[in-house]
C-alpha cells in the first residue's frame, strides 16, 4: 500500500508539473517602444526646499524579450535606445503581468525649469502586462538623484509608462 501511495504521489506531480503553462511565449519577440511620463525633482539642500514636476522628455527605441530559461519564465529584456543607451536586464513572466528585475539609467536627461538639461542616474522598477498579444504597457518607476551646481535633488516618478508594439 506506501509503495502505491508513493508511486501515485509522482505520477500526480509529473502530471501537475507537465499541465503548467507558459507564460514567456507571448512576450517574446521584437517591439518598438515610446517611455513618457513625469518625475518629482526635490531639493535636498537644507534651506531651499524647491519640488518641481518635470515632463520627461519622450523617448524612443527599440525592446527585444528573448527566452532565457523556459522552464521558470524568465527571459531576457534588451531596451535599445535612440540615444545610444542600451539596457540588459532579466524578466519573469506569470499569468498576469512581466515582471522586470531593478535596472539602472544612467544616460537619462531631464529638463529642468529653465530649459537646461540635467543628466541624472535612477534606478527603475517596471512590469506590465500584454494586450491582443501586440502591445506591452509597462508601468515603471524612476528613483535617483540629480545635481545642479551645489543642489543635489532627489527624482522620483511612479507615472512613467512605456507602450511598446510589436514589430
């Protein structure tokens, strides 16, 4: 009877492990991508306590999601922008949404009230979902710093999205 028992333990799970879906699939492919949306500029400069919302400036280029272990759903995310910044990441993919894993920006240029541009460096969290299996919409999240001469401010926006459309 254990012997049994066992045997028809494993053929439960090797029949559960054989049903699981996929989700990476969908995702795959090539895209040409738009990211706009706003960032909070704060000072950090003790006696001036100056917040600006500031429009990112659009952005443009091109995603490509490619498998990396089909057996998890992970894959790999490659963001080529128009302005020569390439960012490698990794991704997870699960029935509702893909998830992405922290990445940074370096080369991201805000313009700052007065119409000079400041380079700044973020950290970006992001996930979306598909739809009509075309289009991907991430949400994302910038969170880093800017200097403008002696002001060091703090940028941060969680109404940044990118809409990418397959290619």
């Amino acid at each position: 009877m254990k012997k049994t028992s066992i045997l028809l333990a494993i053929c439960c799970l090797v029949a559960l492990a054989s049903c699981q879906k996929k989700y990476a699939p969908q995702y795959l492919g090539d895209y040409s991508f738009k990211t706009s949306g706003y960032v909070k500029a704060s000072s950090t400069y003790t006696t001036s306590h100056n917040d600006f919302i500031i429009s990112l400036k659009n952005e443009i280029g091109q995603l490509q999601i490619s498998s990396l272990d089909k057996e998890n759903d992970s894959v790999v995310v490659v963001m080529n922008y128009t302005n020569g910044e390439v960012i490698v990441t990794h991704a997870y993919c699960n029935e509702k949404e893909i998830i992405l894993k922290k990445f940074q920006r370096s080369a991201l240029n805000i313009a700052f009230e007065g119409g000079f541009d400041v380079g700044c460096g973020v950290d970006v969290y992001a996930w979306g979902s598909i739809y009509d299996n075309n289009m991907i919409v991430l949400n994302m999240v910038y969170d880093g710093e800017a200097v403008v001469g002696p002001i060091t401010y703090d940028i941060y926006g969680n109404d940044i999205h990118m809409v990418a459309t397959r290619n």
